[in-house]
C-alpha cells in the first residue's frame, strides 16, 4: 500500500472522535505494552524553517551581506556562544541550554537535498535515502522490530492526520486529536473475522489498534492532571496531552507531533517571529511540566524540520533551502553545540552544504535513548559523538 492509500485510509481514524465505520466497532481489546523508561518525543517544523534566523551566525558579517532586508541584529539575539545565538523568540531555549538541557546540532541534513515539501518530509521520515523510496517510516520499522507483540500505543502521534514515520507492517501506534475526547470500546463489542482482503485487513488492523489505544489512552489520562499552566495553542495542547500520557505511564515508546507555518516565503520577520514564539512558550511548559514530574532524564525531545532556508533573502523573505539545526531537549543531553557554525562562504549553489546526516541523528536517538540496533531498520551511517 502506498504511502498516498495510507493516508487515505487511516484517515477515516484519525480527527480525535475515532470515525469508525459501524462493522468496524466489533473489536476486543488487550494490554499487552512492553514498559520502558524511556521515551522519545519529535516536533516537526512544518514549512521548512529558516534555521540560520533560528540559531544565528550573529558574529559572522556575511550573515549581514547575504540577509539585508531579514538579519537580526546582533543586539537583539539571545543566549551568546561562539559566534552563534537564538532568535530572541527562543528565550526560553536560550535558558533551557543555560540549565543543561539542551543541545544544538548544526548544518544537519543529507545528500542530494530535495527542495520539494512532501518529498523531504518523506525522506526524513523513512530515513532513506533523496533516491529511495518505501513504503514504511523509519519509527514504524523499528516498533515492528522492537515489539514483541502487537501494542497499539507504542506510538503516539497528536495531529489531525497520520505520519508515514510512524506506519510500519503493524498498526503498532494510533493517530488521535483530542485523547479526550477518544471512543473508548463498549463492553458489548465483540471481536469480528477479518477478511481475505489483504486491504482491508490493514484497515481492519488499525481499527483494532485505535479501540485497544483508547482504552490506555483514557487510562493514562486517569492516572495523571496537568500541574502547570501551558499556553492556548495547538502545539502546546498536543504537548500538555503527550505530558499528560507521559505521567499517566502509557510507557509509548514514542510521541509525535508537528507545528505548521514556517514557508516564509514573505514577510518572514513577522511570521518567523510568531511561529517560534509560539514554540518556545509550549515546548517550555512542556520541559518545565516533566522536569517538575522529574521525568525529564526519561524524556527526549527532538526539534526538526524538513530543510532549511537559502542563505540570500529574497528582499522580504527566504526560499527553499538545504541544511539547518537540530534541537534536542532533555534526556540527559550534553547540553552543547555540536558540529561547525554554519560555512556561509562555501555554499552550495547558494546553499549550506550539511555537515551532519540526520540518519546519524537517529542512529545516535535509537543506540543511545532506545537500546536499539539502527542497522536493523537499515541505517548506516554512524552516531552523533557527543550527543548523549
């Protein structure tokens, strides 16, 4: 099934009320997850974000040649470290590295770069290759992998439609909007013979997984309460549900969740600015929420978009571009800045040529916080030194 079908398909699933087709409701439950302390969390930048106005080769005068209309000056920038420093949005990033508990990894990205939204998004989540393509995204091949049996909340994805990191051959997470508002299974519901449909039995599979994952979900979401006061923003709601599942001891393997809006094309210092308000504000309730739970040393939280922005603005704004940074939040993280300040005099066609491959991002994410062997879901490129 392609990635397109899928899509489409679990979509009927998906939305937080569990739009299940009647003959669908017929499903048992079972609880059966594999308890693990630790767990990764992924924010996903939507849009491609502008990583050189995220973290800023403040003291580099060409970062001024090149970005005449949308440099920020150095004045205004946050949190100083050899020559870089934060968008002042990203106070509170600035602070969250100050405590330990953040590191920056610059120039990230892969060979032979695509520039096209859909593709790119699609290459970072199957870990594959800018030639390659497959059917199952890298988190999916490993909760394949990793789980013993079928455990329907090993991944959990706040948002309003699937993500292709997540779809492997097992339905081994579920998509939800509102955990709140989740269908939890009748008692009276029974289980129902699956097809000869190889189709529909997918279908029939990832309808078994949402009423199984609701009846944890609503579990977990008993078990905990929000201790904080977190923004009233989208992402900070997906983020105070995932703390929430996170106290209550789902024990998901994985949480994932996006924020959308970075395509600044045009007026970009405006926008830039509310989008990283935006997630600064629920990203720090969220690191405050689990560090007061003390939970954060269990918790990794992972920052990244599809491709950065072109080094030269276009007068109001920037296009599509290459490499960018990658942040990482908690899980006992060096706390540093790893890899060289962006080289803005040895571009690629007007480009930043990545230093770091962001398979090696995973690669370190799966040794290193999952106990997990990458070359089993077909990495080869070798971890971050310093990461962890």
């Amino acid at each position: 099934m392609n990635r397109r079908n899928f899509l489409s398909i679990t979509g009927t699933f998906t939305g937080g009320m569990l739009l299940l087709p009647d003959f669908l409701h017929a499903y048992g439950a079972q609880s059966n997850l594999v308890v693990g302390a630790q767990c990764v969390v992924f924010v996903q930048l939507n849009g491609g974000n502008d990583g050189l106005n995220t973290f800023i080769p403040y003291d580099n005068p060409l970062y001024y040649d090149y970005r005449t209309k949308i440099a920020l000056s150095k004045d205004v920038v946050v949190g100083k470290n050899k020559g870089m420093a934060f968008h002042p949005a990203l106070k509170d990033f600035a602070q969250m590295q100050q405590n330990g508990d953040l590191t920056v990894i610059q120039n990230v990205g892969y060979p032979e770069p695509i520039r096209s939204h859909f593709r790119s998004q699609e290459i970072w989540q199957t870990a594959t290759d800018s030639n390659k393509y497959v059917n199952e995204g890298w988190l999916g091949r490993y909760l394949d992998l990793q789980c013993k049996e079928h455990e329907p909340t090993a991944g959990i994805n706040l948002d309003a439609i699937d993500n292709l990191a997540l779809k492997g051959i097992e339905p081994n997470s579920i998509t939800v909007k509102d955990p709140n508002r989740f269908k939890v299974k009748s008692d009276k519901e029974e289980n129902v013979i699956l097809s000869d449909n190889p189709q529909l039995d997918f279908v029939c599979k990832i309808a078994n997984s949402v009423t199984e994952g609701s009846d944890e979900i609503q579990k977990a979401l008993a078990k905990s309460k929000t201790e904080i006061s977190y923004p009233k923003t989208g992402l900070a709601k997906n983020l105070e549900w995932i703390a929430r599942l996170i106290k209550g001891n789902l024990n998901s393997k994985i949480y994932y969740t996006s924020l959308n809006g970075f395509d600044t094309h045009d007026n970009q210092l405006a926008i830039h600015e509310r989008k990283l308000t935006e997630l600064n504000d629920a990203l720090f309730r969220f690191y405050q929420d689990l560090k007061q739970s003390e939970m954060l040393q269990n918790v990794t939280v992972v920052v990244f978009s599809e491709f950065g922005r072109r080094v030269k603005d276009n007068g109001n704004g920037t296009d599509h571009g290459t490499a960018a940074p990658m942040f990482i939040i908690g899980g006992n993280n060096k706390a540093t800045v790893l890899g060289d300040n962006p080289d803005l005099s040895n571009l690629d066609n007007g480009d930043l040529k990545h230093k770091i491959d962001f398979r090696s991002v995973y690669a370190s994410l799966l040794q290193q916080k999952m106990g997990f062997d990458y070359s089993k879901i077909g990495i080869k490129n070798q971890p971050v030194v310093g990461l962890f």
